[in-house]
C-alpha cells in the first residue's frame, strides 16, 4: 500500500485554501470565496494550516515578493495558484488539488501562472525579497517583523529595544509591520507598529505607490457611481444593492476579525443572495434578523467598545465622507451604522429612479482626485496610536478600506471626478 499517495489523496480531497486577493481582485475573490463554500472547502487561518494557496486578482508586481514569504510558510504537501479572474478561479482550484496528488509536485509544491491556467513547470518557491521575516499576527496571520536599529537574534527574530512610555518609564519597544497581507485585512495596506508592551506608541502608513499600480478597472463596489457619474442611467434600486452588498462584505470581516464565525458566515451568505439578484421582499427577513442579532450583541458592543472613536466633524475635515463620517463615534458606532444602512437599502431594491448625485456610496464620495479609501487609510495611524495591539485589527475592519480604491488612488480618480 502507497501510503504517501493516500494521504495525498485525502488531503486533496478537502484542502485548506489561504485565500489572498490582489488589489482591484474583489470580483475574483468574491468568485473564490463562493466556490469554496460550495465545494465545503475551508479557509485556513495561518499559512500553517494551509494546502493550497490562491491569490486571486490582477497581477501586482510589487506584491510579488510579500507573496513569496507567504508561501515559504505553507507546508508541504501543497500547491499554488493564481487566479486572475473569476473565471479562472475554478480551474486553478482544480489543478492545485490535483497537483496535491502528485507526490513529486506536492512535495516541492506547485505554482500555477497569472491566469490560473499554469503549465505545470516550475516548484513555485519563488525568489522574493527576504528583507525581514514572516510572522504570525492575532488570530494567526501572516506580518512582517522587523527590528528597526536593535539586534537580531537567530533566526532574524526582533530583539525589542528600550523606549520612554506615557509613565515616563523605560520599557522596550518592538516594530512590527501589519500587512500587506492578512486574514480579513485591506490587502496592499502595509501600517508599521512602534509597540511598547502590548499598546501602540506609534502608527506609520506605508503609502501604497507603485506597488499597487498597474490596474485600470473601476472599484467593484464603487461601480454603479462610477457609471452615473460617466452619465449612464444607474437606478437607484440598483445602486443600493451594490451598497448593501459591499456593507455586508465589510462585516463579515469585521465579525471574522471579531471571532464570531457563523455571523461573518451569514454576512457573506446574505451578501451573494444580493449579488446574485435576491428580490427585497426575500432578504428583509433575514437581513433584518441578521442586524437585530449583531446590533444588540452584548459581547460584539463590549469586545469594541470604546474602540477608534472618530468625531464626525473630524472625519469630514479629514476629507472622509460615508458610513465613518456619519457614524461620529466608535467601532460599535460604525457597525451599527453600516448595519442601518444594510436594511435600509434592502427596502430600496425595487426603486427605478435614476440614482441621485448627492447619493453616496459604500465609502463616501471621491474627492480631491482620489477615491474615498485613501482618507480612510490616512485616518488609521491616528486611531491606533494609543490603542492596544489586539484591538489594531478591529479598528482597521470597521473602517475597511478598500483595496480597489486604494489601488486606484495611487493612480488618481477619473471616472467619478
């Protein structure tokens, strides 16, 4: 009995996926994220835990080498593909798991081409720059680390320097880098840490540059203004499908990010029924079940509490518009306001009327040449300053900034200016 092959069957039989979705990728991911539910494929949480990892999404150069060191941390068995676009998403799924078979390509590990349609050559390892080294973040994910002018210590862990506190007192200080890549994080984000003891000191924004450059498309979730503002004929009814999709998207990384599994679940699953065309009359229920659950969670409301207060008067002189600006408080202020606007938009499905100009949407309006998550980006390093480190990763999800917007304000706006 082969017994390397039968474990390698069973692995490929129900693999776990490291999902990762390239900037201005969100209608492959969104593609990626369906399949695997349908297939009962689970996302894996670490690389760790991961047989196969997918990036889904335009090619990003500069991204290239952050995804290299994710790789180097999947073990073997294992496969990797990308996937460009929606289409390309089940094909590659199916050559990874059938590359897990294969013994010789398991245990070398795999890489499929851009498209997700690879010829079968190459190990995958890929030669990324190694300037630091892989982590792992809360709830498992992958950061980068790095000592800024302390010694290292073997195996290039940071060795923690000394730094006065708020107290005045001398305690050591670490560096530490959250993103570009994360679980339920605004991909291409890079925010680098100054921590002492477990609470942030300082918060710097890597700006994302030419890294996320090279993209041309409109921002899924920004569509339908895009296409009004270009003088296509956009119902209102339609643009409000579109805003309560892209809400539901933001809390289900915000409830992943939480803990609370099964109510990311229903965000998502509630999120594609209104992507797949759902009429009103069949989501209110559930979405107005699903809101009154997260809205009055006791333990959500006490977990975040408190959490990236953002004054709406400082928002809007920060040139953040949307949900942020309205919600004029903090992270629970936030999701309950994207929650308001969820049920609210649900009960606007059957309107035709042209979308109006003033209307807003997911994130605001763009402004200044950029799209609206560039502001909400700029505002992060000021809301963590302060903040204890586990709470970093719920302040960024209740802003949620999106990776097609910031992708795209690296170029500038010109479709919605």
């Amino acid at each position: 009995m082969d017994v390397t092959a039968g474990v390698l069957r069973a692995v490929a039989a129900r693999p776990h996926v490291l999902l990762m979705a390239a900037p201005g990728g969100t209608a492959a991911r969104l593609a990626a994220e369906r399949r695997l539910r349908l297939d009962d494929l689970p996302l894996a949480r670490t690389p760790a835990e991961a047989d196969i990892l997918l990036v889904a999404g335009p090619d990003r150069p500069g991204l290239r080498p952050a995804v290299d060191r994710l790789w180097q941390h999947l073990p073997a068995p294992r496969a990797r593909a990308h996937a460009a676009t929606p289409d390309a998403i089940g094909p590659a799924l199916d050559r990874c798991r059938t590359d897990l078979t294969r013994p010789s390509r398991a245990a070398a590990g795999h890489s499929s081409d851009g498209d997700g349609t690879g010829d079968g050559t190459g190990d995958g390892t890929g030669t990324g720059d190694h300037e630091g080294h892989g982590g792992h973040g809360d709830h498992g994910d992958h950061g980068d680390h790095e000592g800024h002018g302390g010694m290292e210590m073997p195996a290039g862990l940071p060795m923690a320097g000394t730094g006065p506190d708020r107290d005045g007192l001398e305690l050591d200080q670490l560096h530490i880098a959250l993103g570009p890549f994360l679980i339920d994080w605004p991909t291409g984000l890079t925010v680098r840490l100054t921590l002492q003891g477990d609470v942030i000191q300082r918060a710097e924004l890597e700006e994302p540059g030419e890294q996320l450059g090279g993209g041309g498309d409109v921002p899924f979730w920004a569509e339908s203004w895009a296409r009004a503002a270009e003088g296509e004929r956009i119902g209102t009814g339609q643009a409000a499908r579109r805003r309560a999709a892209a809400h539901l998207d933001s809390l289900g990384r915000l409830l992943a990010v939480a803990g609370w599994a099964g109510a990311a679940t229903t965000a998502r699953r509630l999120r594609d029924d209104l992507l797949d065309g759902a009429p009103g009359a069949a989501l209110r229920p559930a979405v107005r079940r699903f809101a009154r659950r997260v809205g009055r969670s006791r333990t959500l409301y006490w977990l975040t509490c408190g959490l990236g207060p953002l004054a709406g008067s400082r928002a809007r002189a920060a040139g953040v518009g949307g949900p942020a600006a309205r919600a004029d408080g903090d992270v629970p202020a936030r999701y309950r306001t994207w929650l308001a606007d969820v049920v609210r938009d649900v009960d606007r499905l059957a309107e035709t009327a042209p979308l109006p100009a003033d209307e807003e949407g997911p994130r605001g309006r763009p402004a200044g040449g950029e799209w609206p998550s560039a502001a909400l980006a700029r505002l992060l390093p000021d809301l963590l300053e302060g903040a204890e480190l586990a709470a970093a990763r719920l302040i960024v999800a209740s802003l949620d900034p999106d990776p097609d917007e910031l992708a795209a304000a690296a170029r500038g706006v010109t479709a919605c200016d």
